[in-house]
C-alpha cells in the first residue's frame, strides 16, 4: 500500500502538500493563466524541475482546427521549452467536432503522448469500445458535466486515461496540478484545495496502484495574484489575453460572452460561420437564449481586433513566433486583464 504524503495547513486553512513527496508532478496546462500561475508557483517554490511535466489537452483532436485556438498548442511548447521542462499532448482522436457529431457510434478512443525510453515521445491509444449513442448537439451552457460534455470528454477523462494507463506511473508518488480558482464561479468556490486525484489508485494491491493527489494551489488566488507572477517570470501571455480575452478556453469558447463572439465573426468568419451551420443542422443552438450570430449583433468588436492586426495574425497562426519571456521592464498587461468572466464555471 502506498502511504499518504505528508501535508501543512498554510495560512488560509488549507492543505498544502509536500512537494518534495512526489516522483511526478503534473500540471494540467492550457497555456493560459491560471495554469500557467501554477506553473510559475511551483518553480517559486523550489520544486525540482526534473519532477515537473506540462501535459495538454488538445480539444481539436490534433486534427482540423474547429473550435480551439490555432496557436494554442505550439505556445504550449514554446513555454515547456523555455523552462526546460517536458510536454505531454493527449486527445480525443477527431476531438470537439467528431464527439458532437457522434450518430448512435461510439466516442472515439483517447491518444496520448508518453516518454519512448529513447529521448522522444510514442503516442498510445486507448479506449473507443463503449456503448452506441447520440450527440447531433453542442454542449450546453451547464455546470453539470453530462451536459457540458466537452469539459470531461476532451479534457477530464482524456488527463485520467493518460496517467492510468502509462506503466511509469505505476507504484509511484503523483501530484496533479490543475488552476481553478474560487473568484471564477460559485461551482469553483466549493472546489477542494487538495483531494485525491480520480486515478488515485493508493489502496490497490496489484501492480497498477498509484497514489496520485489532486492540488489547486491558487485556488484562493485573486486575478491581480495570478499577473503578478506572471509579471514577475517575464512571461508574455497567450495572444487571446491580449486581444481582450479574459479566460482562455476553447476560442469559440459556448460561455463566450457577446463581445467574444462579435469578435469572432470579425476576425475569424469562416469559423463563426461554420459554428453556425452546425447550429442549423442541429436545430439547437449553443446558447439557450439564441443563436451566436444574436449573441455577436449584441456585443462590440475588441478594440485590439481592430487595431492590432499583427495579434490577429499570431491568433490566426499555428506557430507562436513572438517572444515567451521579456525583461520586466518590457512586460505588458494584456487588454483582457481584469475583463468579462466568460469561461466554463
């Protein structure tokens, strides 16, 4: 049996584990914010960076870009690549638009990167032989998981396959490190600071056991703590910080406020409009209230949109050529710091 590490109570009251405790830890990075605050505050606080790996989770499926933004993963790496440390992607194969088109299939199987034991990477797959079903609908506006299907399709349960089924993981000490923060949403509030993980495995008897924790270290962090370290690290943050952008999920994001999606029929039409086709295929539309095209006649165009082509073309590219770490003197609150909260709650 694995034995559970040893923890502290911090200021707030909550648990803090020993960092130190762990063989890997893992931080779920989208390359925004939050995740990317995590990042910087384990690395503030001395944690060893050989037990650190960034893994992301790719919502397009590694495929054709559709909802997620084009120069989401290569800022990802070029981030990992500038501390040094590994990146991991894993994904639903077809991603966002083949589960949402799901006609009484199964969901498609899961992939993931892993370390091949010769300096690279291997993708392994899993999954794709549950039950037939029926999507034929965007997620919807929802907490509740079941119904907002792409948090836990594309992201929760693609994280859980990954660590269970990577033999390295097996046996040892394991830390994951994800961003919500109580200030997002009410749901976020209740959330533990420190929990076992779902793939925590501490009490098993076979050879695939696993003590694996769950850690939200800014959990009681405030948006100005978060760019504070951000700041500090030099970090220059994603392009949709800086176009006015607030949260960073998918760029056609369903929580995305009526100024997001104004901005999108501005900047990217093609993919307004092929979001909107679907939502006339389906005869359901994202928002319950109407469609995205009502929802973007509401809203007003960021003004960084219209006057900073050079940051529509890095939103539009698959390659992040800006700079990843700046001097402090040069660094720049983006546009959408201290913006709307449009995000998943």
């Amino acid at each position: 049996m694995l034995h559970v590490n040893p923890t502290e109570l911090n200021i707030d009251g909550d648990v803090t584990p020993d960092l130190n405790s762990y063989d890997h830890i893992i931080v779920a990075f989208s390359g925004g914010k939050d995740s990317l605050a995590c990042l910087l505050h384990l690395l503030k606080s001395g944690v060893d960076p050989r037990k650190i790996e960034l893994h992301h989770h790719d919502v397009d499926g590694n495929g054709n870009i559709f909802m997620d933004w084009a120069v989401t993963p290569d800022y990802c790496r070029k981030v990992a690549h500038a501390f040094g440390l590994p990146i991991y992607f894993s994904y639903k194969e077809g991603g966002f638009e083949r589960e949402m088109n799901r006609d009484n299939a199964r969901t498609a199987p899961i992939k993931f990167e892993e370390p091949d034991g010769q300096g690279g990477v291997k993708v392994s797959q899993v999954g794709g032989k549950g039950q037939t079903s029926t999507r034929l609908k965007f997620p919807q506006l929802a907490a509740n998981l079941s119904v907002r299907w792409c948090s836990a399709y594309l992201k929760i349960d693609v994280m859980s396959a990954a660590i269970c089924n990577q033999a390295r993981f097996r046996k040892k000490r394991l830390l994951v490190v994800t961003g919500e923060r109580a200030q997002e949403s009410t749901a976020r509030e209740k959330y533990k600071t420190f929990e076992p993980h779902r793939t925590d495995r501490r009490n098993g008897k076979t050879a695939r056991s696993r003590l694996a924790d769950h850690w939200r270290p800014i959990h009681r962090w405030s948006e100005a703590q978060v760019w504070a370290i951000i700041r500090e690290f030099g970090v220059v943050p994603h392009v949709a910080y800086q176009l006015g952008w607030s949260r960073l999920s998918c760029l056609a994001c369903i929580f995305g406020s009526p100024n997001q999606w104004a901005t999108i029929l501005h900047i990217f039409k093609d993919r307004f409009e092929q979001i909107e086709a679907y939502e006339v295929k389906f005869g359901v539309t994202i928002r319950r209230s109407g469609t995205i095209r009502q929802a973007a006649a509401k809203g007003k165009v960021y003004p960084a949109a219209l006057n900073k082509p050079d940051l529509v073309a890095l939103a539009q590219s698959q390659e992040w050529t800006g700079p990843i770490i700046v001097a402090s003197g040069d660094w720049q609150m983006p546009a959408g710091a201290f913006g709307e909260s449009a995000g998943p709650t």
